[in-house]
C-alpha cells in the first residue's frame, strides 16, 4: 500500500509517476523491472520513492491493485445495469475485458505478466479484494433465475465463470506462442461460447 505522502501528490505528479510504473511493468517482468528506471520515466529523485513505496514489490501491488479495481467497478456496474443478471452481464464484462486485456492500454502488461508468470505476486494481495468483489456480486445479483442457496455456490459459480476468462485468454497467448495467432474476436466467441454451456448446458 503506498504511503500517505504518494495519495497527497498533486493528480499531475501522481499521474507520471503512475504512467513511469505502468511503462516499467508493461516492458519487463517483476524480477527484471527497476526502480531506478521507474524515477528515471518519473523525473524523480530515488529518495521520493521511498517516501511513496516501502519497495519494488508494494509499488507493483499498488499498480496491479488499481487495475482490478477499475475491472471490478465494470463489471458491478454491468451487473446494476442489467437488473442483477448475472450471465448476461458477465458476457458483457468477460468481451469487453478481452479486447482490454489483449488490446487496451495495458495489453503490454497483461502479456509480461502471463509470459513471466508474475501472476504469482498476486497472491500477496491476498483473497480480500477477490472476497469483497464476490460478496458485492451476490448482494446485487437477482438470484431468483439461479439455481444457487448459499453464498457458497454462488462463489463457486463466479469462479467457474473468471476460469472460463481466464482460460479463454490464456488460450490466446498460447496460440500467440506457438506462431498460430488468434483474433480478439476469436477468443471473445469461445468465451461466449463456454459461458452459454455453463449457463445452458451443452446436451441437446
């Protein structure tokens, strides 16, 4: 968490520093990334680092940290938007995030940190925000179309759903890999696609 002295900087000094962090991260992996090239992209001296971070670590926490953030904000947003449904406002969410995740302006992030497997540090969060997101979700889905009694399965169907994401854009990096490209509208269709069995069923 970043110390009170980074939350008082003016928004312009904030923003460059944001934008140095976001430049350093999207372009190495956590082990290979450096401080000193983060104040360097800020304009800052070493010392003002550690008047705003403890280390390396709690300054990429913080980057990851508001990231989720604003996926979490749309995707309860959606879910407000479409009167608590929760599929349909996950199809919405899981096509929008893709093309962010692939295409957005964080797309160079997203794939240092799959290739690197830095989504390993984010288990230093913790479970807390992923908890608080689920909880937010069961409170304003309208559960009287779901087959769920507890807040239990609700949970387990939310992670169903984010593993679906998570495989469909891990699919994508790996055919990228592999020299056999997919498009974002290709991934966005399986997705989809995954998602509809999970809602329907796949029997006919």
């Amino acid at each position: 968490m970043p110390k009170d002295t980074f939350f008082n900087l003016i928004p312009e000094k904030k923003a460059r520093l944001f934008a140095a962090i976001s430049h350093e991260f999207s372009r190495k992996s956590f082990d290979d990334s450096a401080i000193s090239e983060i104040i360097e992209f800020a304009g800052i001296p070493r010392g003002s680092f550690y008047q705003y971070f403890n280390d390396k670590l709690d300054c990429y926490l913080y980057f990851v940290g508001q990231i989720q953030n604003e996926q979490n904000e749309l995707y309860l947003a959606l879910l407000e938007k479409n009167e608590g449904d929760l599929f349909e406002a996950s199809k919405q969410f899981f096509k929008e995030t893709i093309k962010d995740v692939l295409e957005g302006d964080h797309s160079d992030f997203y794939r240092t940190m799959i290739e690197a497997h830095d989504f390993r540090l984010q288990k230093v969060l913790g479970h807390g925000s992923m908890h608080q997101l689920i909880q937010t979700l069961y409170a304003q889905t309208d559960l009287t179309h779901l087959h769920i009694e507890s807040f239990e399965e609700f949970r387990d169907l939310v992670s169903l759903m984010l593993n679906i994401f998570f495989k469909s854009v891990g699919g994508y990096f790996h055919h990228h890999q592999e020299k056999d490209p997919l498009s974002v509208t290709a991934v966005q269709k399986s997705c989809l696609k995954m998602l509809s069995w999970l809602q329907y069923g796949v029997t006919k």
